[in-house]
C-alpha cells in the first residue's frame, strides 16, 4: 500500500484518479479548494478509510508524509481559469512550487499534469512532444497555457537541480461522468444544451477539430505514467488521436440525446486552437498504452451521467 496525495482531487479527472487509486488498494489523501472541484465527485469514496480530504489551497505550502504526489490542482476549462487569472497562473507557478518542495522533502515520486494547451494554436499535425508550440503569452487564455509551460520547466528543473523523481503528461481534451455543467467545455456545452432543448452553440465555422478521450482511459495512462521506468520522465502525450469536426460532434450529441435543439454558430474566442490531435506513439511505444473506449460508448455514459445530475 502505497500513500498517494492528489492535488485537485475533487475534479472531474482528479476524483476518477482517487477512485481508481483506492481501488487498487492504496492510501490517498485528495487535497482541494473545491473552486471547481466539488464534493459529490468523492462523496462514495468518504467511507473508505484509506481515503483523507484537505481542504487547501496548494498556493500555501503544505507538508504530508507520501510516497507519490499527482499534481493536478487547477481549473481546466477556460471559463473557470479565466475567471481569476492572476490565481490561475499561482496555482501552476507557486502551487507547482510548494508541490515540488514537497516532493523533494520527503522524497515522493512526483507527476505533473500538464496540458495540449502548451502546444497553443498548432502549427505542427498532430502534435508530438518534441514540439515547441505556438503560444500566445499575452493572450487571454496565457495564464492557464503559459502557467502549464512554466509548471512543466519547474518540475523539469527540480528533477535536475534536486533529483526529484518526476513525470510529466500532457492531457488532451477528456470528457466524462462529472464534469461540471457550467466549465463551458465543448462536450458538456453540447450535452447540457441538447438535454434542456437550448440551442447548441458552436464557435467560428465547426470546421476546428478536436480529439476527445474518456476519463477512464486517461487515468490508465497516468497511472502508467507514473509506474514506468524511472529514466522515462516525459513529457507524454495523453488523449485520443481521432480526431472530429466540432459540427459533426454538435451533430452526433443531437442524434444521440434526441433533442430538438438548434445549431447556431458564434464569432470564434481569441487564440481558440483550429486543431488538436495528439500524436500518441510515445506512449503506446513507452506505457503500452492507447485509449480503449469507443467515442459513442463514452458519450452514452456522459449523457447517462448529466440526465441524472441536470
């Protein structure tokens, strides 16, 4: 039994993470501000007494005695990150910080989420690791992408200055069971909209693609991530490389939720990435891992989950 600390571990991925941690038979300690991370997503996991919630904010420095961190605390969804940006980028610099302190305090292996967002607006299809990205650092959504970027150099620099035992992931677009109604991301954007018959809204054309994967399958590769060989660090690419027109998406969740709404289409957000695929050959070469779950099965699920929460 291992005892694993998740920052952000009332999120949408963050409280999958927990469940599968606990169920593999380990200790976890779920660290959250519950700004978007909310107490239903770990309700069923509170009678398990190997399971610990702090209610803390990773900007203050913490110390627990753990044998890995996962570091994932920090709004993910522009209207939420963009909401306080100033707090957005402390969260990755000095919540970076404290956690990489952390880790080389009581010498904890250490996994930083990080995001496709480094890759800003791709001039590179799809996207592999090695590629640099085209970020736009003044630009509204730069606290949340440049704030990755820096998280990604400091727990790069812990790694070689201190020898801490680090991972790092980049996490492409994921959907599933909890995530919140209100985080204005396109799979519950849509989902929500069809369900209360409003009217879905697609931004510029629908032309822009992006590639989504199922929670579960995201959570098998951190977990991979995080078990694999010490010399392999990352950056890893984490999410599905099919990728789907966001007007064809708007489409299938009509059909699939049978509702009557409208498509509309509104002006484009600034720095709104055109495509998104990731090039995942890394990690099928490096964790043997690949996403499993078809697209129509986990949208069934995600329906399934904002029918009964809506």
């Amino acid at each position: 039994m291992k005892k694993i600390l998740v920052t952000g571990g009332a999120g949408f991925i963050g409280s999958h993470l927990c469940e599968r941690l606990l169920n593999e038979g380990n200790e976890v300690v779920c660290i959250d501000n519950f700004f978007t991370g909310s107490k239903n997503n770990i309700l069923h996991l509170m009678d398990n007494k190997h399971f610990e919630v702090i209610r803390h904010d990773i900007i203050q420095s913490i110390l627990v005695e753990v044998d890995e961190i996962y570091n994932l605390a920090c709004p993910a969804s522009p209207v939420h990150y963009q909401y306080n940006a100033i707090k957005t980028i402390k969260t990755n610099v000095l919540g970076t910080i404290n956690m990489l302190g952390l880790a080389k305090r009581v010498k904890a292996k250490f996994l930083q989420a990080s995001t496709s967002e480094v890759y800003g607006d791709p001039k590179e299809h799809p996207q592999q690791e090695a590629y640099w990205g085209n970020v736009n650092p003044i630009g509204i959504r730069s606290c949340y992408d440049e704030g990755k970027r820096v998280a990604e150099t400091l727990t790069m620099d812990y790694h070689r200055q201190n020898n801490v035992d680090i991972k790092i992931i980049r996490i492409f677009n994921t959907y599933g069971p909890r995530m919140a109604a209100n985080d204005g991301r396109v799979v519950s954007n849509f989902i929500v909209q069809a369900l209360r018959g409003e009217d879905l809204t697609v931004y510029g054309d629908g032309s822009q693609t992006r590639a989504f994967c199922f929670v579960s399958d995201l959570v098998d590769g951190a977990i991979k991530m995080m078990n694999t060989e010490k010399e392999f660090i990352g950056p890893v690419n984490l999410g599905n490389p099919v990728e789907t027109p966001i007007i064809e998406f708007a489409k299938k969740i009509k059909e699939m939720t049978n509702s009557n709404s409208k498509i509309v289409h509104k002006p484009l957000p600034q720095d709104d990435p055109t495509q998104r695929k990731p090039d995942i050959s890394l990690a099928q070469q490096k964790l043997n891992w690949q996403p499993s779950v078809k697209l129509d099965d986990g949208l069934r699920k995600t329906i399934e989950y904002f029918e009964k929460t809506l």
